[in-house]
C-alpha cells in the first residue's frame, strides 16, 4: 500500500481523546491531527518521538492531517488501524499470502455469525468458503515479539467465537494478525492485557481456527505485507 500523499514529519506532542494527538511539524508550525487508531497505544505516543502525518485533501475534513507513522527503537511503525485490511487486500490480490491462494472470488465487509461482517470472504466454485478476520498489531514489549491486544477487547473475542462456529459449521476460520513493524520475529497474545482474550484465542486455535501472523515493511512511501512470523504463544 503506497501512501498517496507525501508524508509530512514533525514530533509528537500529545495523544488524547482516543482520536487526537497535536504534533509540532519541522516547519515550527503546532497541528492537531487525526489519531486513527482506537487503541491504548502503548509504547507508541511517547511525547517528542518522530511522527509522520498525511495531508488530508478532503475540504469536509476539520483536521488537516491524519498520524500514519511513528519511530520508535529505530523502527518505523504503522498506527493507522485502518490501513490493515488494504494491505491485506493488496497481498491477496497478488498472491503474497501462501495459505491464501487459489480462491477466485474476494469480498470484503460480507455479513456472518450474530451482527458481523467478515474482513474477506473467499470463495472459489463450490468449496468451502474461508472468512478472515484481520486484526492490526503494533505493540511490542519484548524485543522480537509483536502481541496483541493493546487494550482489553470485547469486539476481538467475539470475532474468536464467531469464526471457531463457521470451523464448526464445516468452513474455513482464518485470523490474519497483521504487524505493522519489521523488527518482530514472533507474534504473542498479549494474555497479561487481555486474559479472556487469551482464553478465547486458545479455544479458537484448538477448535480448528487457522491462526496466521505477517509483518510489513515500513516506511515513508508504503506499508506492505513482508513474511510470516512465528506464533510463539
């Protein structure tokens, strides 16, 4: 996924309110931008750390800017949780994803289970389908490992459940952890976070879940899917 704007850099002063964070760019010049990421964040808004920022051209939009990277142990990380499913869906549609190819057909946001919507649903002829649930990963406490959560979520273990029904029903379950840094060998559930997030992994994983871990190459033209990592948890 390239950026379609150059990046803007500056230091991070604050993140607040969840959506907000203010960054001093290089020119000198104070910006409130755009935080697009709902989670806690931790490790990742250390104020006076390297940022860059994408100008928003939208005119309906109040804040001229939206965060995208941070520099963080000599590494660049992805924090816009939104970007994941794009990257994902660039490495499908190229064959990057090795345990993904095959299918002819891929939808995107397709109804399932109780109130959801699958990330991608793959289907080719009359085989099973395969539904995939991305989660975007950035947390790294231990050097070489990336983990998820960052915060506790609800939302996360219920995507656990609904996809060890579809395995149960006779489809294809797959959860695609999506690292958007390249200094993690490893990827951990992070059950000190998260516990019955943690629980509900491990039961998904035996009940025949398909769980997958990718890192990306980071920087400040693109984000795209590198190679799986090891699930070491």
């Amino acid at each position: 996924m390239k950026f379609s704007e150059s990046l803007v850099s500056g230091r991070l002063v604050r993140r607040y309110k969840r959506f907000l964070c203010d960054v001093q760019l290089d020119t000198g010049e104070l910006t409130t931008a755009h935080c697009p990421n709902p989670g806690s964040m931790l490790g990742l808004k250390e104020p006076g750390s390297q940022v860059w920022l994408m100008p928003v051209k939208d005119k309906n939009r109040k804040l001229p800017y939206s965060w995208e990277l941070i520099h963080v142990n000599e590494v660049l990380v992805g924090i816009n949780a939104g970007r994941a499913n794009r990257i994902v869906e660039e490495a499908l549609l190229t064959g990057a994803i090795n345990e993904l190819v095959g299918y002819g057909s891929i939808r995107r946001e397709v109804a399932y289970g109780t109130r959801s919507r699958i990330d991608f649903l793959l289907e080719s002829g009359c085989d099973a389908k395969c539904f995939v649930e991305v989660k975007n990963v950035h947390l790294s406490r231990v050097t070489g490992l990336a983990e998820f959560p960052d915060s506790v979520t609800a939302r996360g273990l219920k995507h656990l459940e609904e996809l060890s029904k579809i395995v149960s029903e006779g489809g294809r379950g797959v959860m695609l952890y999506l690292v958007q840094r390249g200094d993690c060998n490893g990827f951990s559930v992070a059950a000190d976070i998260d516990s019955a997030y943690a629980d509900a992994f491990r039961r998904a994983r035996d009940s025949g879940v398909q769980m997958l871990c990718y890192r990306c190459d980071v920087n400040t033209e693109s984000v795209v899917l590198n190679e799986r990592i090891e699930l070491v948890c």
